[in-house]
C-alpha cells in the first residue's frame, strides 16, 4: 500500500505533477467508457475502476491531447455501488468495463447517459425511461472474437485485449459468454497449440491465425467456429474440423475466413467451408434465421427478443401498416414484425446479408409480407417511403447521415422507430428531427449547430440493456410526425 506522504500535492501553476507521481483524486462522475471522472488543477482525469464518490491515489498518465489518464494504486474510501467483479481477469481485461459496478447502478447510470446526451448534445428535456433490465446480467454473449497471439516463449494465448492497449489478457473463461461457447474455449486453445499452425495477428511473421470465432444459436443449441487467418496454409484443417463437430455435437460447423489485409477489420471476404454447414439456425421472436460467422446480428438474443413487442405495440398505436425497415440485415426485426402481418420492405446495404434475408423469408413463408432491396439507406428511401406509413432506423454506431436527416424531414412517414446502439449520435439525429426548442422554433444543439423546428414529436424513449457489464446501451424511440 502506497502511504500518503508519497501524494504529490497540486501544483499551483495549474501545470499538475508529472507523469508517474501518485495523487489523490475525488470522483465525481464516469465517463462514456465508464471510466471514473476526477479533477486535478481544473484539469479532467480518467481513471479505470474507479467509481463516483471515491477517493483514490492515482498515478498520472503521460499529458497528451485530451483528458489525462490515471492508473488506479489505491482505493481510500469505496462506493456503496461497487461490488466484486465476477471475472477474475476483469481489472485487466478491456471487454468489460463495469463490472466493479452493482446491476442497479449500471442502469441507473445507462438511464442518466442517456438523458444527458439528450440534453447535451441534442437539446432536448424528454422522459427517458427506466432501463430494461436484462433477466441475467452474465452469460449473454452469443458469439465471440477472440484475439490470438503467441507470447515471448512462443506458447498461444488468446484472450481480449488488455485495455488501452494492444496486449492479450490470456484467458480460458468468459462469464459474459453463454456457458455454451465458455465451454469450449479451454479445449479449442489447446488443440490450436498442438497443431503447430503460425498465429501472427498483427502480420508481422508471415501470416497465420490472427482470430478465433464462436458463433452460437441460443434456443437451437447450435454452434459455428470459425478460424480467421492470414491464408489457409494449415496443416489438417479438415481433420481438426471433423474432430471438433463429431467431439461435439452441438458444433454444425467449422468454417475457415481469409482476413489477409493489415489492420482492425475482423473478418476478410472469403469463407471457406471445412465442415458441416457455414450457419447455425436460430428461433428468434417465432422465426428462424440462418445466421454465418460474419452475419451482423444482436449479441443478446433475449433482449432483441423483447425489443419486437415494443415495436409491434407502436406501430398498432399509430395504425401503422406498411414499415420500411432500414438497415436491416438479415431480416432480423423484418422478419417477426412481418409475421404479425405488417407489410415489411427491408433495405440494406450488404449484398450478403441481403441473400440471408431473402432467404429466411422464403424459409418462414414470409416472402409475399417481407421484400428486401439492396442499396445505400440514404438513396433507396425516398422512393422506398412513397405510401409506407412507418420507419424502422437501427443505423450503425455512427448515426444517419445529413441527407438521410433531410430525407425524413423532408418525406418522413407518420411513425419512426430508431434503435439506437450509440446515445451520443442518437442525440445528434433527435435534435434535426424533433419539434422542441425556444420560442422562436430553433434550437442549437452542443456544436452551436442551429436546427430548425423538426416535424417529429418524441412519445417515449426506452432504453435497453444489450450489454451489461459494458458502458454500452440501447435505446428505441419512438418518434410521431406533426
């Protein structure tokens, strides 16, 4: 333990102690990694792990751009929030990033993300309810990437990235994975370590393994595993796929995915199939759904599951018939909404996802009820609007574009609903579509940016929890048109 005559004090230039000096800090706030908020001099410093109403030594990051970073040394006082993190690795681990925090708390805090960026960033004062609570807030996950590496005696660990950092965190467990996938972890690490093959993630040896994928369907109990590589010389590929889906049952498939570029990008353009099939079905919301390893789709089953009543509940309200649904994938709230006999046309950038969902409606008889048309959101709508009296938007992290933004205000249908993954552009789309502000019917939002009055109405916001144990959240709104 590090005494308190080792505490820097505050300098009075306002410049702060150096990098590498212990101080001591009150918290005051997380931020949107949930990251604990103290001040130093009137200067911002994130600290991981640590939570509001804490008082913490703390040893300063290097100064660079941007708020300072602190590493935490010692808890002096602790938050009645914080609770015993059930991952043994997660003080180290960059998956998750709250679970120091109790479940009430998370969404407490989740609920309050979301009002502020609302208030904030789009200048709107709207009831947000309370957040839905997921029925277990661990073993969720149905799929996951994990990182492969070699360490410095050449032995293989996978694991997430530490965080901040580039570093594996060697793991054989994950309690945010549905027990299903955990279980196959340890056996998967172990038969990738006797076959010899390269693993060289960063492309720095020649190539080789760079990820692991697991990929699972909740209620049909099927399981898809994937290797990501470099190129496809690995010795007895075949074999080991067949050994891994007559070891286990469970597992339909064993996939190979050609990732040859530098760079973040998880999954390359080519597949190649080793064994069994290269999708795993799933039953979602009364449909089935084949789904591949690269397939975008809700990595909490349960919780998308009960998001397709609050749509549905919305749409009977406003009598709405006829929903475009944007960015939708393979069909995924396409396809359930259709089957209460909404008329559904679904638009979607990926070809592939594309042929997943048309094929899923011919396989649910659904394909006279459920269209699909593959295009950039923004062109395709307008014309795709023309007699639609609803909207389905759950656009990737980054939000809808400005033209897409004019589309709606523009030719926008009489209901939208938009499930947001991110609160901030979530914030940012509200404030150029909603009709609230002062007197004179314009409103700037926090970049100063001036909106004119919007011709929607917001009825309720519902936050949603995809993802406990992180800083994520979901959110639908449901928005009226005047």
């Amino acid at each position: 333990m590090i005494s308190g005559s080792c505490v820097t004090p505050a300098s009075a230039s306002g410049d702060g102690p150096p990098a590498g000096e212990p101080v001591l800090l009150q918290i005051s706030d997380l931020n949107i990694q949930g990251e604990g908020v103290g001040r130093l001099d009137g200067e911002v410093v994130f600290v991981p792990q640590a939570l509001p109403g804490e008082q913490v030594l703390v040893r300063l990051g290097a100064r660079r751009r941007g708020p300072r970073h602190g590493v935490l040394l010692e808890r002096r006082t602790s938050s009645p929030a914080r609770i015993r993190p059930p991952c043994i690795l997660a003080d180290h681990c960059g998956g998750c990033s709250t679970q120091h925090l109790c479940d009430p708390a998370e969404r407490q805090w989740k609920r309050e993300r979301v009002e502020q960026a609302l208030r904030r960033i789009g200048g709107l004062e709207t009831t947000v309810l309370p957040v839905m609570a997921a029925p277990d807030p661990l073993h969720y996950r149905n799929r996951a990437t994990i990182p492969l590496s070699r360490d410095a005696a050449g032995r293989l660990r996978a694991g997430f990235y530490r965080r901040g950092s580039h570093r594996i965190v060697n793991m054989n467990h994950c309690p945010v994975l549905d027990p299903r996938l955990d279980a196959l972890i340890g056996p998967l690490k172990q038969d990738l370590e006797q076959s010899g093959w390269p693993v060289d993630p960063d492309l720095e040896a020649g190539g080789g393994l760079r990820h692991l994928a697991l990929r699972l369907g909740v209620h049909t109990d099927e399981v898809l595993i994937t290797l990501i590589s470099s190129h496809d010389q690995l010795d007895h590929l075949e074999d080991y796929a067949n050994r891994w889906c007559q070891q286990w049952p469970q597992v339909v498939g064993v996939t190979l995915n050609l990732q040859p570029a530098p760079g973040n990008r998880l999954f390359g353009d080519h597949n190649r199939l080793l064994a069994g099939r290269d999708w795993v079905q799933e039953s979602f919301a009364g449909v089935n759904l084949q789904i591949g390893a690269d397939t975008f789709f809700q990595v909490h089953t349960l919780q998308a599951e009960r998001v397709v009543p609050l749509m549905l509940q919305a749409l009977r309200r406003a009598e709405a018939q006829r929903l475009v649904d944007a960015y939708c994938g393979i069909g995924t709230f396409s396809l359930p909404l259709a089957a209460t006999g909404i008329d559904v046309l679904g638009i979607e950038q990926h070809p592939g996802s594309i042929q997943r969902a048309v094929a899923n409606a011919h396989r649910n008889r659904l394909a006279n009820r459920c269209r699909f048309a593959v295009g950039d959101v923004a062109q395709v709508l307008p014309e795709a609007l023309h007699g639609r009296d609803a909207l389905l938007l759950d656009p990737p992290r980054k939000g809808i574009n400005p033209a897409l933004l004019e589309v709606l205000r523009k030719q926008g249908p009489a209901l939208i609903l938009y499930l947001s993954c991110d609160p901030a552009t979530l914030a940012r789309d509200l404030a150029g579509l909603v009709a609230i502000g002062p007197p004179d019917g314009a409103r700037s939002d926090a970049s100063g940016a001036l909106h004119p009055p919007g011709p929607y109405a917001i009825e309720s916001v519902q936050p949603i929890d995809f993802f406990p144990q992180t800083s994520h959240v979901e959110t639908l709104v449901v928005l009226k048109r005047h």
